[in-house]
C-alpha cells in the first residue's frame, strides 16, 4: 500500500495484488478436472475468450478485475462444497454437468445455469451448494 496505512490505495488496481496469478491456475485446475472449454471457462469469468487466453498466460501487464476474482473465488468454493457434499471424487468432478432436479436447475446442469455469464448465476449456486452444507 503506497499511502502506509491500512487503507488500500485507489491507485492500485486489481493486476497489482500478487495473488491473482494463483487464482488464474487455481480457476484453470478446477476448469481441467470439470472439463470445461475454453468457451465455457470465459462464459463462467464473464469475458471474452482472447481475454481469458490473456489471463491463462499470467503476463502480468495483463489487468485482472474484481469480477473476475470474485467468480472465481465462487468457483472455488462451489468446488470445495462438491467436494465435501458428495461421497466420491468422480461424483463431485461430474456433479457440475449431470442434469439436476431441484428448483433452482430445472433438470439442467449446474453448469448449463452459470454458463449464462451473470455472476448472479454463480452467487445462487454457491448459496445452494453452501444451504446444503448446513442444512
């Protein structure tokens, strides 16, 4: 932080946080192990496919912005509650494009639902996967 409080400084933007090369690899492990497209990948980051390739390439001239960030730290943690919901690896890595039955899906995939591009998409997911871990 250049003003030397613990204040973040306006002037720095998003590429400036050195954790967001790891959130890119993270984002693409999980999109490897779902077998997601590059389309669908961007789709789910809410950008373009050339923007997204320019993220994969972790230059760090490249500007990462706060949506992208927060999708991602959704995605993560969509990942983790599959992981601890369901009773097998493979059923947590293919629960994303297996045809689901509650409200929320209407017998699509929860992938097919955030595929629509809205972080709101991806928000309601994470709410349904969180409601389940608790109830």
């Amino acid at each position: 932080m250049a003003n030397g409080g613990n204040v973040p400084d306006p002037e720095m933007d998003e590429k400036s946080d050195p954790a967001w090369p790891f959130a890119i690899e993270l984002f693409g492990k999980i999109a490897a192990i779902w077998q997601l497209s590059i389309a669908e990948q961007s789709a789910i980051l809410g950008i373009s496919d050339a923007a997204y390739l320019d993220l994969r390439d972790v230059r760090h001239d490249t500007h990462v912005s706060g949506e992208v960030l927060r999708r991602i730290s959704y995605i993560v943690r969509v990942y983790r509650a599959l992981n601890i919901l369901l009773s097998s690896q493979e059923a947590a890595d293919t629960w994303i494009r297996r045809p689901n039955d509650a409200d929320l899906f209407c017998g699509a995939s929860a992938l097919a639902f955030i595929l629509d591009g809205s972080e709101d998409s991806l928000v309601a997911l994470h709410d349904y996967l969180h409601a389940r871990l608790w109830s």
